[in-house]
C-alpha cells in the first residue's frame, strides 16, 4: 500500500508491504522508490517512527539515486535468443560438471528482478533470468557456471568460489559488469 511520511522539508511516498518478517525492512531502490516491509503485527507508527530514525540515510539515498545520471541499458539479444544462447551455453559447459557427478539439471526461463540466476540443486533445477539479454556473452556464461558450481557446493561459501574460480578465473570482473546492469 502506498503510504506518505514528512521526513524534514520532504513529503516522501512509500510502499508498505506486509510479510511474514521479525524486523522493519527498509529498502531504497535505484530508481529512488522506498519500500518498507514489516510484520502484521508492527503498528504505522512504530514504521513510521523507525523511518523518521533512518531519515537522514533515506533522504540521502534518495538524492543519490536521483542525481545519478541513467544508463542506457543495451540489448544484445532477444528474449528467444537468449534462451537459446543460455541453453546452449548450458550444454558446452555441462561436461566438466558430468564428471563430477552433477546430472544434467532442468533449465528453466523467467524474469527476475533481483537474480540473474538460481539453483535448486536438491530437484536439479536451474533458472535463469531472461534479463540476460541485457548482458555479454562472456557475462551470461559466468551466470551459468556460477549456478552449475551450486551442484558442487550448495551455498556461497570459500569452497564455492574455489570451485567458481576453476572455471571462471575472470568471474570478479563479469560479477562487476553484472552490477552494472539493471534488471528491471
């Protein structure tokens, strides 16, 4: 629901969501939205009085994000491209995983607004975003060996990113492209 709050000179509109959480949960997009979800059971006024604490970070958030200049994403590829690219891409790397004893995993498409991938290693599902159009090959191809290396080590932990850097030494720097990307 969208709500209005007085932080400072500023009348600030935001999105209050309500979710099963244990603490308030504030977040400033970069398109300079803010977003609050808590519990049923907080009332508007301990929101409201917990974001009048943070006002300070949310107003300086918000000028940060505004003043940013935009850029302009570029589209390498097309919706139905970049589902064949990923498969493809899937089927060249899936060897070095065979090996290791990974099976062959569900590839799946849909549009994610904070992952450019995930894996569900327990049901062998991959999934990745469609918003991979927006990025390089070489980019698109780190996303796939960071999922696949999720059937080697589930979580994000130095083991993982061990196994990452085997095979993808440049993943840091695709990572650091990624970012730059918006998803949305």
């Amino acid at each position: 629901m969208k709500r209005y709050i007085n932080l400072g000179q500023k009348t600030i509109e935001y999105t209050l969501e309500y979710k099963r959480v244990k603490n308030i949960n504030l977040r400033i997009k970069s398109d300079a939205t803010v977003c609050v979800s808590a519990n049923k059971r907080v009332s508007i006024t301990e929101i409201e009085n917990f974001m009048k604490s943070k006002s300070e970070f949310i107003l300086r958030a918000i000028d940060r994000f505004a003043n940013m200049p935009k850029k302009e994403r570029i589209q390498y590829y097309t919706e139905d491209e970049i589902r064949g690219i990923i498969t493809d891409i899937c089927k060249k790397v899936y060897p070095c995983f065979k090996v290791r004893g990974v099976k062959y995993p569900i590839i799946k498409f849909r549009k994610m607004i904070s992952r450019w991938g995930s894996c569900n290693y327990v049901k062998g599902i991959v999934t990745f975003n469609t918003s991979l159009m927006y990025a390089p090959y070489e980019c698109i191809e780190y996303v796939v060996l960071h999922e696949f290396c999720h059937f080697l080590q589930a979580n994000h932990s130095n083991k993982f990113y061990e196994e990452l850097e085997s095979v993808c030494p440049k993943h840091k720097e695709y990572r650091k492209i990624l970012k730059g990307i918006s998803i949305r």
